[in-house]
C-alpha cells in the first residue's frame, strides 16, 4: 500500500468518526466503507476503522451488515480487534427489550413541516412566586437608619489580633 491511499484512507477514516459522533450515520457509513477499502483487513487500522464501521451501520439501523462484519473481524490477527468484535457481536445478537411508551418521548421531524411553518415562535410567561416583579436596580437604602456608630466587638477583636501578635514575637526572640 503506498503512502498517498493510507493518507486517504486516513482522513476518509477520521471523516466518517467525527460524522459518526455528529449522529449522519450514514456519511460516516459511507466515509468508514471507503476507509476500509483503501486499508489492508488484516491490518491494526484496519480492523479499528471495520469496529467503528461495525458500530456505524448499527446506528444507521443496517443490523446484519453489523452482524456480519463482526462474525468476520472475529478471526481478526489483532488480538484486540477480535476481542471487541465479539463483545460487538454478543450485543448485536442480544434479544431486543421492548420498552413501555412511556418512557418514549417522540421527537417530531421539522423537516416535513411547510415553509411558513417552520419558523416556530416560542413567548414564555415567566412565573413570579410572589407576584412581584423582581427589580434590576438595587434597592434605595436610607443611610440615616443604618447604625453608623463604633461597634464594641470590631476594636475587641483588634485588641486580641494585637495581643495575639505580639505574644509570637516575645516567642521568636
């Protein structure tokens, strides 16, 4: 294989992760296959790029295909990649548990709405809890009633700070 097709099926490779970890199964469908082409099966890249075409065509809902290439990459020489193609084949084969409605939550496709509609406005009613009205500004504090005077403990605690301070320098000497 010469380095300008291994180049390729590198980036091809990288491409067809990142689509994959963005949800277009099938652009990283389509980008793996040609990774997988370029590269040699029994290769370590290889068999990595054929685990996350395997993963790939689960998420695009191509189960057997999914199923068949784990049954292939089993006999991988990669210790590694034949170790997860059969943990990948253990869950691929696993019964499907069928899951009550209502733990579904529907997500309805924008694509099919109409042209006009598929600008949606949302206008939210923020709730008050006590019914008022929370102000930006801070509020006006009449400075005659705050208690201005010396406070006792302040000059107390100054006082024992200072006792304090001068006792660990009669220590030092």
């Amino acid at each position: 294989m010469n380095t300008e097709s291994l180049e390729i099926a590198k980036s091809r490779y990288q491409a067809g992760r990142v689509a994959f970890e963005n949800g277009q199964y099938r652009e990283a469908v389509e980008n793996l296959e040609k990774a997988s082409a370029l590269l040699s099966r029994n290769s370590r890249l290889g068999g990595e790029v054929d685990i996350w075409l395997v993963t790939a065509y689960e998420a695009a809902g191509r189960t057997e295909d999914a199923i068949a290439l784990c049954e292939q990459l089993k006999r991988h020489p990669y210790s590694e990649t034949n170790k997860q193609a059969r943990h990948l084949l253990y869950i691929l084969k696993a019964p499907k548990l069928k899951r009550p409605s209502e733990w579904m939550t529907e997500i309805p496709d924008l694509g099919k709405l109409p042209e006009n509609e598929s600008q949606i406005r949302v206008t939210v009613n923020p709730r008050q809890s006590s019914g008022q009205k929370k102000s930006a500004e801070p509020e006006f504090v009449d400075l005659s009633q705050v208690n201005t005077r010396d406070n006792r403990f302040i000059w107390l605690a100054l006082i024992v700070i200072g006792l304090m301070l001068s006792y660990l320098v009669w220590l030092s000497f």
